[in-house]
C-alpha cells in the first residue's frame, strides 16, 4: 500500500554558482501539501537559522546568496503489519 507525505525542500543559491542546489528538511513530515506550507509560514525564523547554520557555504565555500522554502510530496509503500 502506497501514501504520501510532504516534507520541506530549500532550494539554495550560492555565489558564483550556476545551478541551484536542494536540501532536504526531513526533521518533520506532513500528511498534506497545506499542513506543509502552514509549518513554513509559521516557523520561517526557526528554518532559516537551522538552513543558514549548515548552509552558510556550500563544500567549495561559497557563500549562500538566497533560497526559497517549497513542500514536496513523496510517495511511500507502507508495510503490512
């Protein structure tokens, strides 16, 4: 049996680099797209400093410039129990 849950995606921009990146907030998952983006807009402050805390400089060390927050959603199979 298949459900799916939502989880927070930062997609990261960092200067002098060409593509974006993404990090994956797997700290908490959602059973809908609307609780997901509820969790984003109430808790930015909280996201950014843990998103800013790791991310500042990507491995080659460049800084972090920008990003944005999105929900994705993500099919599981749940185990029969």
């Amino acid at each position: 049996m298949n459900s799916t849950v939502w989880i927070i995606t930062a997609l990261l921009w960092f200067e002098g680099v060409n593509e974006p990146r993404f990090s994956e907030y797997n700290l908490k998952q959602f059973t809908g797209r609307g609780a997901c983006l509820d969790h984003i807009f109430w808790s930015k402050a909280e996201l950014v400093e843990e998103l800013y805390s790791v991310h500042e400089t990507d491995e080659e060390g460049n800084k972090i410039s920008t990003w944005a927050f999105f929900c994705e959603g993500r099919k599981i199979e749940l185990l029969n129990t």
